[in-house]
C-alpha cells in the first residue's frame, strides 16, 4: 500500500511538472508564464520528494528539510525573477 502511495506522489508529481512547461508555449505574458511555471514546478517537487519520503522513511530528516527548503526558494525565487522583470524593477530590461 505505501508503495502504490509512494508511486502516485511521484507521478503525480511528474503531472504538475508537465502541466507547468505547457503554458510556456502559450502567447501570455512572461510573468503568466513565470507564475505557472514556478507554482507547479513546486508542487511536482514537494510531491516527489512527498512519495520519496513515503518510500524511504529512514531518511525523512534529509527529505523534510529538502521539502522545506524548496518550498522556501521556489517562492522567493519566483518573486525575485518576477521583480526583476517587471518594468517597475531596477534591473529589468
């Protein structure tokens, strides 16, 4: 049972990881794409390392701080990204 959980938090993971590069195709707005790309790009991950964890619970102290600092960084990444390419920034364009 917690394999097949184990298996459907990676997969699903792979889903959100999929789901975020379509929009990238699209004719929207670089931060649409930016804000698309990075939300599910965080969910894919956290979900992966979710069904990693369930998987291998002996190395939980390693997978929770890497949840909880991907968590961290994608979102201040994304924010930063989008700061600095928006006209408003001082480094954009």
């Amino acid at each position: 049972m917690i394999n097949t959980l184990s298996y459907a938090c990676i997969g699903i993971g792979l889903i959100f990881w999929f789901w975020g590069t379509w929009p990238l195709l699209g004719d929207r707005s670089v931060l649409f794409k930016l804000h698309s790309l990075s939300v599910a790009d965080t969910l894919g991950s956290m979900s992966i390392i979710l069904g990693l964890l369930l998987k291998i619970p002996r190395e939980w102290p390693l997978l929770l701080l890497a949840l909880i600092s991907l968590a961290i960084w994608n979102t201040v990444l994304g924010y930063v990204l989008a700061y600095c390419s928006s006209s408003g920034g001082r480094y954009g364009r």
